[in-house]
C-alpha cells in the first residue's frame, strides 16, 4: 500500500520516459502503469499526446526530386532519403523501407510484395512521383490497407509538348541532318536530301485518348493533318468532336494510318500490343511515335520493320528496358529517334509532381483525401 502511495505522490514528476525506466526497475506489468497514468492529472496525459503525434517516418528514394517536395515532408514527418543520384539498391531500400510510415518512389524502384511487407504493419502510404504506378503490386497494398498516391495531369501538357517535338524531329528527320552538320555530311544543296514526311494532309492515329491524348490531339490541328483517329476501349465522343477526331478500330488505325501515336496506359492488355503482326499492316511510309511505355511494344519486332524499312521511322521516348543498352541493336539504325524518357522534363512540371507526391503521403498520414489517389 505504502509503494502505490508513494507513486501517487510523485506522479506529476513522471514523464513517459520515467514510467518506462520504472517498469524495467520494479518489473511491474505494463498495464498497471497505464492505469495510473489514466488517473493522473493533465501533465500525464500532456506527455501520452506528444508521444502519439510524434512524427511519422518517410523514405525517399531519390535526393535529386525537386526541393519543394522534400520541403514539406520534412515540416511534417521525419525523413531519410537515398544519398545518390541513382536508383536506389534492392538491398538498400530493403533495409531502409522497415519501420516507415510512408514511401517517396519513381519508376525506378519495384515495390513489390517483398518491400511493403518488409516495411511493416505501420506502413500507410506509397507515393509515387509518376503517372504510371505500374511498378508498384497494387493487389498486395489494397489487401493490406496501404493507400496509393500518383502524380495524373500534372504533366499531361509537357508529356504532349514532348510528343509533338519526337514526332517532327522524327518526321523531318532533324537528328539525321544535325548530325551532317558535324561529321561532314552536309553538301551542297540537292533536290532530295534530308526529304522527310510533313504532317499536313497525314492521317494521324491515336492510340489511347485519355488527357495525354486529347492534348496531343489538339496540338496536332494547326498542322492541318487530312483526318485524327482515336483508338481505346470506350468511344470518347464530345472529347473528340472538340479537336475533330473520329473512332477507329485498332485494325483500321494501323493498316490506314500514317502517323501512329502511341499514348495510352500499360496494361495487361496493352502489352507488346504493337508486335510483329501489327507492325507488318502498317504502310510503308508510317511513322511509329510511343511517347507511353516501352512494354507495349514488341521491341525486337520494331527493330525488324524499321531495318527492313517496312515503316518509314520511329520516334521513342520510351524503351524496353531503360536506359537502353548502347550495344541494342535499335541504336544502329539512322531511321529512329530516341530519347531518354524525358515527357515530363521541364521544371515547371517536375516541382509540381515533387509537390503532389509530398503533399498526397502528408495526406495520407493524417486519413484525409489524397490529391491524387490510385
């Protein structure tokens, strides 16, 4: 009686801390010091608030995203981030993700089954700052109460713009005469060097129609092509009528059109939905633009046509895998454009997904609506 009487005089003096060194000294069970610091006075319960707002761990797995985006987490959450300017090691995020609140990831990193249940029972959000979330095991986050953040819209304009730029260096063949320019290439003037295809009087196909579609759509008219298709699983009727694109089934996309954009979604699908028999109905003359995802392509059989010029060229922003290895096969023909998967690079659009992703695991840490979630 008297060791409860002496606790309850100096309760006030105890901090958590205190109780927790207390209950390793005196091997008292833990609910009993629960139950006194219920009946204790505010200071107590002052202390137990603290200690459940604590902030929550965050994982960030590039230093290099835009500043803005760190900057809030780091007002609300206690963050690491991965030191190098690379993707971060299998092994490393393996280590790293145990004991988090909430993951910061791109394209770059495969958040499989492995690493969300490496992470823990406290884990309750995974952003990423991409549009496409392919790369995450959304099944194993659904079943485990794991919420989902991704970066739509944001760079919907930047991703169209890079499009429009792929298509007419591709058609104009800019890169083939850039390159005469420095390794001597370039001689006087005659009537058929460097000919390319313009755009006017083309027809243009698109393969998806969803934001990104619908804005390289649009770009595309004051270039006055003959006709805009669309191809994709529901009928975009009024989103059509506004840039004057008509339905097209897949099989007529490929087989009439001229310039073929790929600008849809991986999918199960859309994988590898271009392979050797689509390739092989295509005209002679077609240019093949995927500014989407590389697994849509079969890749092996785009480097077949394009070397047997059975299509004229191909632009891609996109590749199988990434980087692409400077011995694919691709890089040796003068009859493609690559680039390093750069849709959505322009600064402006960069902050704003830095910001979203940020914003979105803020979010979700305190249960309320993400801005964008999966």
């Amino acid at each position: 009686m008297l060791f409860w009487t002496t606790i309850y005089t100096h309760k006030i003096m105890f901090t958590l801390a205190n109780v927790h060194n207390f209950v390793e000294q005196q091997s008292i069970k833990a609910y009993k010091i629960y139950q006194l610091l219920y009946h204790s006075d505010k200071i107590l319960f002052k202390n137990c608030s603290q200690m459940s707002n604590a902030k929550k761990s965050v994982y960030v797995t590039r230093p290099d995203v835009a500043a803005v985006g760190l900057d809030i987490l780091k007002k609300e959450c206690d963050v690491t981030v991965w030191s190098k300017c690379e993707p971060v090691p299998r092994e490393e995020l393996l280590k790293q993700i145990v004991g988090k609140s909430a993951l910061f990831c791109a394209l770059t990193e495969k958040i499989d089954k492995e690493v969300i249940t490496r992470a823990g029972p406290q884990l309750k959000c995974i952003a990423t700052i991409s549009v496409g979330y392919e790369h995450i095991d959304l099944e194993t986050c659904k079943s485990l109460g794991i919420r989902v953040g991704y970066t739509p819209d944001v760079l919907t304009d930047a991703t169209a713009e890079l499009t429009m730029a792929l298509l007419l260096a591709t058609s104009r063949r800019l890169f083939e005469a850039n390159k005469d320019v420095y390794n001597g290439g370039w001689k006087p003037w005659s009537p058929n060097y460097m000919c390319g295809q313009g755009l006017k009087s083309c027809q243009v196909g698109l393969f998806g129609f969803g934001r990104i579609g619908q804005e390289i759509a649009a770009r595309l008219v004051p270039f006055k092509p003959k006709r805009i298709t669309y191809t994709t699983r529901n009928k975009q009727a009024d989103a059509a009528t506004k840039v004057g694109a008509s339905y097209a089934t897949f099989e007529e996309m490929i087989s009439e059109s001229d310039i073929i954009i790929v600008c849809c979604a991986l999918t199960p699908e859309t994988k590898e939905k271009f392979d050797k028999s689509a390739f092989t109905k295509m005209k002679k003359n077609c240019i093949f633009i995927n500014t989407a995802r590389g697994g849509i392509v079969d890749q092996n059989a785009l480097y077949e046509v394009l070397k047997q010029k059975q299509i004229m060229a191909a632009g891609l922003d996109v590749t199988t895998p990434e980087p692409l290895p400077l011995d694919d096969p691709l890089l040796k023909l003068n009859n493609v454009v690559i680039l390093p998967h750069i849709g959505s690079a322009d600064i402006e659009t960069r902050n704003q997904m830095s910001q979203i992703t940020a914003l979105n695991i803020v979010a979700a840490l305190k249960d309320e609506r993400m801005i964008a979630e999966v």
